[in-house]
C-alpha cells in the first residue's frame, strides 16, 4: 500500500512559519521607500544650496555659516594681506592649482601668506591632493555640492542596510534619518564644503556599514565567499578614500581592521585581508605626502613654538572639544539636543552586541571616537576660547550611523 502522507491545517502551517518572514517583508516594504526618501532629500538639498544663499552665523560657537550660494564659492578667492580662514586656506590650494600651481606648491605658498603663523614642515598641516583634485575634475561648484549629496546619500542607504540586519526595518530608519539631518545641517552651510572632514564622512560611515555586513555575511557557512570578499573589497575601498581624503579617518578604519581580524568567523574566512592591504597602500601614499611637503618647505619661516610639544598641543582633556563638535554638527541649539540622543543611543546599542567583531567595531566607532574627542582635538581656538570644532564633520556621522541600535535595548526590536 502506498504509504499515507500526514497532512496539516493549511492556515497553520502558514501562520507557524509564513507569518513572521511575511510581517518582516512587509516592514521591508514600507521602510525601504522611506530610507529612499531621506538619501533623496539629502541630494535635493544639496541641488538647492547651488542657488540659495545661506543664512550667516556665529562661527566661534555653530561653526562657519557664509551667505553664499555653493557655485559662488567655489570662485571666492582668500582675502589679502589678512590673518587667512582655514576654509581660504582651501580656497587658496583650490584656486592655485586651478593657475596651473602643483598641489602642494599651492597649500604651500596659501600657507606662507601669513609667514610664520603654520609650521609648513609638518606634513599634519597639509591636506592630502585627492579631494582639490576632485574638485578641479567637477569644476562648478553646483556639481561638486551635487557630488557630495551623492555620497551622502549612498552612505544613508549602506548604513540603513546594515541597520536593517541588527534591528527590525521599521526601527532601522532611525539610521538614515540621523545621517540626513546631520548631512543637510553641513550642507546648508556651504563653506563646510571645504572641510576635508565633511567628504570623508560619507565615505567612511559607508566603509563601516560594509565592514559590519561583511562580519554578520560570515556567519553563516551558506553565504557565498565571492560575494563576501566583494562586500569586503568595496569596504575597504572606501576605507581608503576616506583616509586618502582626510587622515584621521586612519583612527576608525583601525577599529574596523582590528574588528575583522578579532572575529573568528571573518578571520577564518580571510575577509580582513583587502583591509589590511589598503592600510599599506594608505602608508605608503603618505609616506609620499610627507615627502612632498619636506621637499616644498625647504626655505620656510620657521615653524611657530607650541609650548609643551606637538603632542600636548592636541592633548586636552575635558569636555570643551568634544562640545565644540557637537555645535558644529549641529549648527543651532534646537537640533544639539537630538545629535547628543542619537550619539547616546549608539554608544548604547554598541553593548547589546554579543559578536566579537561587531562590539570592536560598533563599540569602537562610538564610544572611541568620544573618548577620543574627549581628550584630544585640534589645538585652533577663537578669541572668546572656544575650539574649532571641524573634527565633528568627520566623527560624528560615523556615531550617529549606529543610533538605530540603541533600540536593542526595547523589547521586541532586534530580530
């Protein structure tokens, strides 16, 4: 007799095991349109600052706020025989390579417009060529505004999709939506497009979400190796944009080397290998810029005495730095208190983390980089004594981009 086959309740069977990947796809559905909506609010905002001035500001407290437009300026030149702005300063190399100058003749000579006030020797006062080489590729200032918002925008929706795998999608747009408003506030200010800091960011809040996609890919034996290294390789491609735009973006893309080798999963799997090469790529093109910089200041003033040493410069312990970043992020009052929640609820998602790579690395790129914006920043004050508060362009963002995971800590959030 052919053997009887058991049968089972049609709607049971479907309630038991249907149901929770249907209620998933369905908040997929309604998260991922409006994850899309905030990339996309983003690049429009950057496609109107290409026609809308800005609203100026008091920069020794919100940071720099210019009533310009973004295509006006980048055609501003640095004002002469004046105590020069950082952002003419990058006006200045701009404007000097667009004459035919190379790079670091032209940061150079902006430099010793004011002789004497910059140590010129140290390759740390240079910026690196990648970005005003960018630039001068996009020319008007509308499509490099429109560049950034691009970016901006990628990163949102990286770092959304590596959210989406922690906690559940609806609660996963908490990500984007802290990126965006952190992103638009830069944006509305036109000159912090000058800041090196504000084009790293993007690029290494990518390079994280990919490196935690990576480590979560290793877990499971069936996902595809090529694809993995494919994960991996672009991580650590952006990895090295970032640090080749602005070199402290070595201190976070270290965090994310050491999380993929820490975790056996990955380690096993080999996926830290592309992240370990592109730190010697990193070393030796700095390597370059620091020998370009000793070749250019030959016959330089003098470097200015800093007392206690280089170091202690940029040691200084407290709360004042870390604060001046935060305002700088933030722009105005009304949204301090919001980029202050978003930066307390990551710190605190990092620790609902039970995967080794995913503490070093979530755990490394919050709470590290505030201890670290806690004791050191960059030695450059205002009359009043406030800081200079641009470290927050490149740090914030990648805090932020972990907001959503302070929700683990609800009940029925994390999948």
């Amino acid at each position: 007799m052919p053997k009887r086959q058991a049968h089972t309740r049609p709607g049971r069977a479907s309630t038991g095991k249907a149901g929770p990947k249907s209620a998933r796809s369905g908040s997929v559905r309604l998260a991922r349109p409006v994850v899309g909506a905030l990339a996309v609010a983003v690049v429009l905002s950057s496609i109107l600052m290409a026609y809308v001035p800005a609203t100026p500001g008091e920069p020794s407290v919100w940071g720099p706020s210019w009533p310009v437009t973004t295509v006006a300026l980048f055609h501003m030149m640095p004002r002469p025989n004046a105590s020069l702005l950082d952002e003419e300063i990058y006006l200045g190399t701009l404007q000097g390579v667009r004459r035919g100058d190379s790079f670091y003749q032209a940061q150079n000579d902006i430099l010793n417009a004011n002789p004497g006030r910059w140590n010129t020797f140290s390759p740390l006062t240079y910026r690196q060529p990648l970005l005003t080489y960018l630039w001068l590729v996009l020319g008007s200032g509308a499509v490099i505004g429109f560049t950034y918002g691009v970016l901006a925008g990628i990163s949102m929706l990286a770092a959304y999709q590596a959210a989406e795998s922690l906690v559940r999608p609806v609660f996963a747009i908490i990500t984007p939506f802290a990126l965006g408003l952190v992103y638009t506030l830069g944006i509305v200010h036109p000159p912090r497009l000058l800041y090196a800091e504000m084009w790293a960011a993007p690029v290494l809040v990518t390079a994280g979400a990919l490196c935690a996609l990576v480590l979560m890919g290793t877990e499971s034996l069936r996902r595809d190796s090529a694809q993995l290294w494919l994960l991996s390789a672009l991580g650590a491609t952006s990895a090295l944009l970032a640090m080749a735009i602005r070199e402290l973006s070595a201190i976070p893309v270290a965090f994310m080397v050491v999380a993929l080798f820490l975790d056996r999963a990955a380690r096993a799997r080999h996926v830290w290998i592309p992240w370990a090469a592109i730190v010697v790529v990193w070393v030796a093109l700095y390597a370059v810029h620091a020998d370009q910089v000793r070749t250019v200041s030959q016959g330089n003033p003098a470097p200015p005495i800093t007392q206690g040493g280089l170091v202690a410069s940029f040691f200084h312990p407290g709360p004042a730095f870390l604060s001046a970043c935060v305002r700088w992020v933030s722009t105005t009052a009304a949204f301090v208190p919001l980029v202050v929640l978003f930066c307390m609820m990551a710190v605190a998602g990092a620790w609902t983390l039970k995967r080794t790579g995913l503490r070093v690395l979530v755990g490394g790129t919050t709470l590290g980089l505030l201890v670290l914006l806690f004791l050191t920043g960059t030695p450059g004050t205002y009359q009043n004594g406030s800081y200079t508060g641009y470290w927050g362009f490149l740090f914030l963002p990648s805090i932020v981009a972990w907001a959503a995971l302070g929700l683990r800590l609800l009940p029925s959030v994390s999948d």
